[in-house]
C-alpha cells in the first residue's frame, strides 16, 4: 500500500475533485514507495508533533512553477506533543526577529544530545512578545532531526498558581495520559503502570515505590501504601524523596533516549513547582536532558536569582521588535495582499511598539472590520475604510475592540468562558450558562458530588459559538482535555482572557463562579482535593464564604500534606477567616461541627508553622486549637494541643515552657480514658517531659518520665509503635547526658530497629547519627566512622540536605579521630560550601573540627581563626556544648602556638581557654567532655606550664574516664603514660 496525502480546499463535481490539492495528492502518491506514506506540508502542519518524519523533500507535480514540499512519515509517536500552528487567517508566517535567541535553543538541545548532560534554558519576556512563537519553532526543528527523544510538557495557570505541584502534577499528566475526571484508583493505575513501562531495566518494585511517592507529592492519594507507612505525617520527607525518587526517573528512562521538558508560563506556577525545577537543574546534571521553560518576567520577581550562576542554565530576555522588524512581521503576514498601504502599515509598526501579538490583534481587528478583505488565495485592502476605523491606542484596547464586532451570544460565551480561566472546558461553559439551577449538589457522606438534574439547553449553542472563535483564533482547542466527557480549550492569549473577564458584568460575576467551583467539585469527583484551592477561590469570588471556608481547609490540608508549607499557610488562614464571615450556624449540630473544622484547621496551620521554624505564630495557633476543643470538650484534642505548643516552645529552646505545657496535656490526657488517642497523647507527654528535662539537666526525672511512655506504648500495641520508638530514643538521649553510653546505645538500637520497620528513613538517619555521636563520645571513632556513613548515605538517598550537611560534619569529625587529618578537612570544607549554599547555620561545630584537623597538619594559623569561627557560631545559636567544645580547641591552639588568642579584644592564654571550656561542662553535665578538656589541659601543663599541675589533672581525666567505662580513653591514657 501506498499513500499520498494533501490538505486544502478542493472543487467536488459529479465525477471527483479538482484543484490545486488534489494534484499534490496525486503526484504524492505516485511518488511514494511501496508501504510508504508521503504528505505535503499543509498536510504535516495539522499533523506535526503526532507523528514522526523525515526531514522535508521536494517534488516537481503536474508543472506547477513551484515544487511541492513533502514529508515522509516514520512512526506514530507514543505519546504526542502538538503545537498550534501560528498565523493569521490560516496563514502561516514566518518568525521574525528572533533568530539568535533561536539559535541558543537549538545549541542548548545539541550539547544535551551530544554530551549528555542537562541544560535548563529560560525564555523570559513580557506578554505578547513571542515566547510562545519560540517554542514553536524549537518544536518545528526539533520534529525533524532524526534523533529520538522523550517529551514531557506541563503548563501553569493563573488558577492553578496556589494549588501545590500543580505544574509537577500537570508533567505527569501528560505524559500518562491522566485525566482529572479519573477516579483515584485509576489515576494510580496510569501512573504506576506509565512508569514501569518506560523503566523496564529498573526492578519494578523500586519503580512502584517511586511512583507512590511521586503520585503521593501530586496529589494522587497513596495514603494507603505500605511504602508511606509509617512516614505519613512526615511532609517534608515525603517531598525530599518524592523530588529524589522524579529525579531517578529521568536518569533511569534517559539512558534510552534523551529528555526533552517543556515548561510553559512558569512565572504562575506554584512555589512548590518552581522548587522541582530547580532540584532537577541542581541534582540532576548529569542527565541528558532539556527543560525549556517559558516565564514572564513576574518570575524574576518571585525568584529574583532564578538561573544565576548556573553553568547549565541560559536565561534569554526577549525585547520588543524594532520597527524595521516590526514592518518585516506585517509585510509577512500580508503578503497575499497584492498591494499595502504604507498608511496601514504605519499604523500597525507605530502601535505595536515592537509587540508581535500586538500587530497579529491590530491586523486581525482590521480583518473584522472589513479593512482587510481576505480570500483564499489573494487578500485586498480597502483604504478607503482605514481613515474610518478608530485604532486603539493599546493592546487591551485592541482587544476590547474585537469582542465588541462579536455577536451577543459569541461574546456571552467566551465571558463565560473567562470566569473558568485561560483553559477551560465546554462543559463548564454551558453549566454557566444553564437557564436551571442547582443542578449539582454534594454528598457530604462520601465526599463527592453528585447531579440532581442535566442543565437546560444551550449546549449546541455553546459548541457552535467555539468553533466560531477558534476560527477567528481567539481560542485554541486542545487535543487532551483533563476531564472525561468535555472539550478542552484555550484563549490564544492570556491578555484576551483578562480583557474578556474584566468585560463581564459584576453582578453576574458572583453567579458564574459560584456555578464554575461546584462543576469543578464535580467533574474531579474523588479528587477534589487536587483542585480544592480553585474550587475556594471561586467560591470566593461568588462570596459564598461557608463553603469557601470548607474548601481553603481542605486545600490547606492538600498542601500540607505534600509540604508545600507556604501555600498552606495562605489557605489554613483564609479557611479560619472565612469561617467567621460564614452565616450564623443554623443549629447546634452546625456549631458544632464549625468548631471541630476549627480545631482541625488550627492545628494544621500550627503544625505547619513549627515545621517553618516559626514558634510563636505556632503557638498562637496551637492556643486557638485548643480553646476550640475546649469548647467542644474533647480532652484528648486539648492534649494533643498542648504537645504541639511543647513541641513549639522546644523549638524556640525554651525547654522550661516546653516541660510546662507537655505536663498540662498529661494532666487533661490522663483523665481522658484508655483510648488510643488520649493513650498516645499521654505517652508523648510524658516523651515532651524527659526530653526537656535532659536539656535542663534534670536526667534522673528524664529516665523515669521516658520509662513510663515506653510501658504506655506497650498497651498501644501496634498503634504505639511510634511511642516506642520515640521513648526508646528519650532513653538513649538521657543515658547519652548521663556518659552511660553502653545503655544510650541499647536503647538507640532498639530505637532504630523500630524506625525501620515504620519505613521512616529520616528518623533511621537521625538516630543513626546518634549512634555515631554516641560512639565518638566514647572514643570509638571507628564505630562512629561507619555510622555516619550509613546516615550520610540515606540523607543523601531521600534529599535530607540538612541532615547531609549535619552527617557529613560529623563524618568529618570522626575521621579527625582517626587521624585522617587531610580526608577530614575535605570532608569539612564541603559541609561548609553544603551549608552556606543551603542557608544552614548549624556548622559550629563543623568549624570546631575543622580547626583540629588544621591543628593535626600544623597549620596553627588557620586552626585559630577556625576555632573563632567555631566560637562565634556557637555564641549566635546559643548552643552551650559548642561553646565550651570551641573553648577547647582554642585552648590548644594557644598551647601549640605558645602564645594568647585575643577573644573579644582581650588575650587569653590556654589556661585560660581550657578553665572555660571546663566551667561550662561542669554546668551542662557533660562528664565526658569534661574528661576530655581535663586531659587536654593536663597535656599543656605538662609540656609547656606547671608539671604537677598536670599531673593533678590528668590523673582527674583518667578517674572521669574510669568512672564512665569508657574503656578506650582509658586505654589510650594509659599507653600514653
């Protein structure tokens, strides 16, 4: 077989078809060979982006004085990618103007194709100057090389820009085919099932943990899965190892082919989305792939350093046309005109002060109002109207203009169509527009929707009412639509939507958008909660502010729950405000249930105000919690408040507030029964009590508080595992202040088993660390070599960048230890570089190891000012054990220099810096680090000071030591003598 294709207009008689088209056909077919398919290029402009093509041929058909430009087709692509062609009147233009910026694409794409390695590049420009016409054309060139490539394509939206990940979500969307409208089951279905498929060479069940996570972070409910047991309540580390494991994906499929991501109008995507973006440049240079991504310059304003200092990363800023450019876009669009005026032309250059949009809207206004009369092969213009027709002085203006040449029920449509967004769909439209109302309503019981009733009318009217603007290129129809069942479109332009908005009557404003929300909440069905965030603001905009309220919560509930702590805040805040502006409860049950939403709302904005670091607002909110379960009477949620506020408190280190309100929840939990929520709240009361009391020093009280919550976790059985686990680390934690470490490592053993088997990777890191601080404190650096490995190795598996930062110090600080001065300065400094890139302050000890690995290279002037360094840190966070560790170090600084240090204007010799080290050990109730400045001191005093002074001290270390078991410093006093 055989096939010839063309497309156009062609003239049908009673015996077939004539024309310009049908002869291109003809001598296409006769061209092709056996099992080939040949299409000319008006044929391959409907088609591009949907099949696969050899590079553009000619043929000589039928005498024609021009040859036709034919395509031959390779492959249907697997998933398509389709551009809309770009023109006037169905004439396609050539690009003006925007050659080199082009040209750095095309380079950009090449580098990633022949070095395999990721590039990132940003087309930043103001509305109208092309950015769109840019992707275009890269997408043109793109179609016929002959390389292979995945595409992955996403687009933000002004209604989308509060919704979390909606960018992320809208990537994997496409390439999986998966439609709002899907219900959950099979939403995950499509994406577990998109992801196996492209990573074959990967074992399944690490692409199915991947996808979990990954669906998890877009809002696709894996809530249930066995791989997010146990981390459930723990955003931050879903989202870490949510971007790590979208990362994998892309290495692992980039080995078949190189990565093409298209990015559009990113300046509206949400925060989180915007911080993908930038993990994937970051971590992920080694892939070969391309993110294209296309931004206003709103963007800059949002990430002012977005891109900067990148080597990957080109930022391309588009200016306005000149006019000889802008003359060269009119003349291209007009060249069937047989004859321009140079008036029209003038008018045209002179408005649009070099915006290609603008000349595009000005042309085709003029097209409407008859001034330019277009025909199928030969477009005319009329001068004599030109002096007739008013030419607004902006591209809003010129907008406005074409709306007002539309027909009532044209312009009714594409208004309605506005209140939806930039996208929107033709459903929506005719609910809008429907003559009934009440045609949705919610079925609380299941959380879903459900339709009482079809809309009356106006769906044939709507349809026809699009076509017409898609054929005036107001509109786009789009090839996939995210909801089942309905056509899916787009204004041509964002500015068209605004001005077609802002035509819309107010006081019909509030009635489009309170139907827009409930059709939204409908068609999403099961996964509302994707789109909670627009369906509030709609709901909003119609000031229906109790089920606005409702919405915002549950937005804030989906943001918070993929850590995107920022946009849950936003909406936590409107939902409590919202909810005061809502009608009076009709009833008790009403009041009721508004106070639980109150209580729920509060304590998510609190939680995630705490995880933000900001304490006081944290518990501000925390307190308002708990007066709303007062007023319901719920002890347990009274309780569970009051943990919350210790948990905040801790953060702020005031530990003796944080032991206050953990013994208040004890004291409202114990009387609450035996039931698991007031058992668990009771258990971390008691687990709040001795971690604040080990700060404070009180460790006796720690142990006994910390025992109990173990023995309550017991009578949890498998609901207290997490008690378990939390009270077996408030027991090492206290044997740890102790110096007991043989029991601080029993009880953090039992710890880390159990974090395992939750499946929580961060908390396995942190007491793994813990491990190995317990184990250098009493001088096994070995041991604690190796567990600092294993913790750096999951922090930097799951994306924990501060628990990386935190590990790789102390991985440094054991190699110091051992001797490995040179391997633990490199292991130092890349944790300073890690920290200061990350906005980490916490690296004073870091500096406090650095500076002895100085001191182990003889490098005693760079060993003092790290020591500084150390102290100075130490000071701003407050943190007692790092000041008096600094105090330390600088002690042996000034021994080996045999000179003072100046501190704070004033010379101190090592005497003097080893009395204040000790001082502040002796007051935190550090007994081992005590014994270690004790021994420090005595070496100085036996080599350079008083030798019985040195004496009296070391044999002090050495009875310390002793008393600790801690066997290896015994030992290693005693070889020394």
């Amino acid at each position: 077989m055989r096939v010839g294709m063309s497309t156009g207009l062609v003239l049908l008689g009673e015996v077939g078809a004539t024309g310009e088209f049908t002869v291109n056909a003809s001598a296409l077919l006769h061209a092709a060979p056996t099992g080939a398919v040949l299409v000319s290029h008006d044929t391959y402009r409907h088609v591009r982006g949907v099949f696969s093509v050899h590079p553009p041929e000619a043929l000589d058909a039928g005498g024609r004085a021009e040859p036709v430009q034919f395509y031959r087709v390779k492959r249907a692509k697997p998933r398509a990618f389709r551009v809309q062609t770009r023109g006037v009147e169905g004439v396609e233009t050539r690009m003006v103007g925007r050659k080199g910026e082009l040209r750095r694409m095309t380079d950009a794409l090449e580098t990633v194709f022949e070095e395999r390695e990721l590039h990132v590049v940003t087309v930043v420009g103001d509305a109208g100057l092309g950015k769109s016409r840019l992707l275009y054309e890269f997408y043109n060139w793109l179609e016929l090389l002959p390389d292979l490539w995945y595409v992955f394509n996403g687009r933000a939206g002004e209604a989308t820009e509060g919704l979390p990940y909606a960018l992320v979500r809208d990537v994997f969307s496409f390439r999986f085919e998966i439609q709002d409208s899907d219900p959950p089951e099979l939403a995950r279905e499509k994406l577990e099932r998109g992801m196996l498929a492209m990573c074959r060479d990967t074992p399944a069940e690490e692409v199915r943990m991947r996808a979990h996570f990954i669906g998890q972070l877009i809002g696709f409910d894996y809530s249930a899965s066995r791989y997010l047991s146990g981390i459930r309540d723990d955003a931050r580390q879903m989202r870490d190892r949510a971007f790590r494991y979208a990362g994998q994906f892309f290495a692992d499929i980039s080995r078949d082919y190189p990565i093409v991501l298209y990015l559009d109008d990113i300046h509206w995507a949400d925060d989180g989305s915007l911080d993908f973006i930038d993990y994937l440049a970051r971590e992920c240079a080694p892939v070969p792939m391309m993110i294209l991504c296309l931004a206003r310059p709103g963007l800059l304003e949002r990430r002012p350093a977005w891109g900067e200092g990148r080597e990957r990363h080109a930022r391309l800023t588009l200016q306005p046309l000149s006019k000889k450019e802008s003359r060269q876009l009119v003349e291209e669009i007009l060249r069937r005109a047989r004859d321009v005026p140079a008036g029209l032309r003038d008018v045209v250059v002179s408005g649009a002060e070099g915006n290609p949009f603008y000349v595009e809207e000005l042309i085709k206004m003029f097209i409407d109002q008859k001034v330019i009369v277009t025909g199928a092969e030969v477009w005319s213009v009329d001068a004599s109207r030109l002096g007739e027709v008013s030419v607004p002085a902006t591209l809003t203006g010129v907008l406005q203009a074409r709306l007002d040449r539309l027909t009532p029920e044209e312009k009714s449509v594409l208004q309605r169509a506005s209140i939806i967004g930039r996208i929107f769909w033709d459903g929506a439209v005719e609910h809008l527009g429907a003559r009934t109302t009440g045609a949705i309503r919610r079925d609380t019981s299941v959380e879903t929707f459900v339709a009482t009733g079809v809309p009356a009318g106006g769906g044939a009217a709507v349809g026809e009412a699009l076509e017409s603007h898609r054929r005036k290129e107001l509109i786009y129809r789009r090839e996939a639509s995210a909801f089942a069942g309905a056509r899916e479109y787009i204004f041509k332009h964002a500015l068209l939507r605004d001005v077609t908005y802002e035509s819309v009557l107010k006081r019909e404003r509030r009635e489009y958008h309170r139907r827009a929300a409930e059709w939204l909440a409908w068609q999403s069905g099961g996964r509302a909660g994707e789109c909670a965030g627009l369906v509030a603001e709609h709901y909003e905009r119609a000031q229906e502010f109790e089920p606005a309220a409702e919405w915002y919560g549950r937005a804030g509930r989906q943001a918070r729950e993929t850590y995107a702590p920022e946009t849950a805040i936003k909406y936590y805040r409107k939902a409590l405000d919202f909810l005061t502006r809502a009608p009076v409860a009709e009833d008790e049950s009403d009041a009721l249930a508004r106070r639980a939403l109150r209580a729920e709302w509060c304590e998510g904005l609190g939680e995630v105000l705490r995880v933000q670091a900001r304490y006081a607002d944290a518990v501000k909110a925390y307190q308002a919690m708990r007066r709303a379960a007062e007023e319901l009477g719920h002890a347990a949620a009274q309780a569970r408040a009051w943990n919350e506020i210790a948990l905040a408190q801790s953060g702020q280190g005031d530990n003796r507030a944080a032991l206050d309100s953990a013994r208040r929840a004890e004291q409202l939990a114990r009387p609450a029964g035996r039931g698991v929520a007031a058992l668990t709240e009771l258990a971390r009361a008691l687990n709040l009590q001795s971690q604040a009391s080990t700060r404070l020093g009180d460790v006796r009280a720690a142990l006994m508080l910390a025992d109990r919550a173990l023995t309550l976790s017991d009578e949890l059985g498998d609901e207290g595992r997490r008690v378990r686990a939390d009270s077996l680390k408030s027991l090492g934690m206290a044997y740890h202040a102790l110096g007991r470490f043989e029991q601080a490592e029993e009880f953090k053993e039992q710890a880390l088993s159990t974090y395992r088997e939750l499946g929580d990777r961060r908390s396995v890191g942190n007491l793994l660390n813990s491990l190995g601080e317990t184990a250098r404190l009493r001088g096994d650096y070995a041991a604690a070599f190796a567990a600092y490995r294993e913790a750096l190795s999951i922090a930097r598996e799951i994306g924990n960048r501060n628990g990386e930062i935190l590990y790789l110090s102390n991985l440094g600080g054991a190699r110091v230890g051992l001797g490995e001065y040179d391997d633990a300065e490199a292991d130092l400094r890349q944790t300073i570089e890690l920290a200061t890139a990350a906005g980490y302050v916490g690296i004073s000890e870091n500096y406090r190891f650095l500076a002895e690995a100085l001191l182990g290279q003889g490098r005693l002037e760079e060993a003092r000012e790290a020591a500084l360094r150390a102290l100075e840190l130490g000071r701003e966070i407050e943190n007692q054990e790092h000041i008096a560790e600094a105090w330390r170090v600088l002690g042996l600084v000034a021994s080996r220099l045999k000179a003072p240090v100046v501190i704070d204007g004033e010379p101190r010799d090592a005497a003097a810096c080893f009395n204040q080290s000790l001082e502040i050990f002796a007051r935190i109730q550090m007994e081992a680090e005590r014994a270690r400045t004790l021994r420090d001191w005595a070496r100085h005093e036996l080599a350079h000071g008083d030798p019985a002074r040195g004496q009296e001290l070391w044999r002090e270390a050495l009875e310390a030591f002793t008393r600790l078991r801690m066997t290896l410093e015994v030992e290693r006093m005693t070889a020394e003598g």
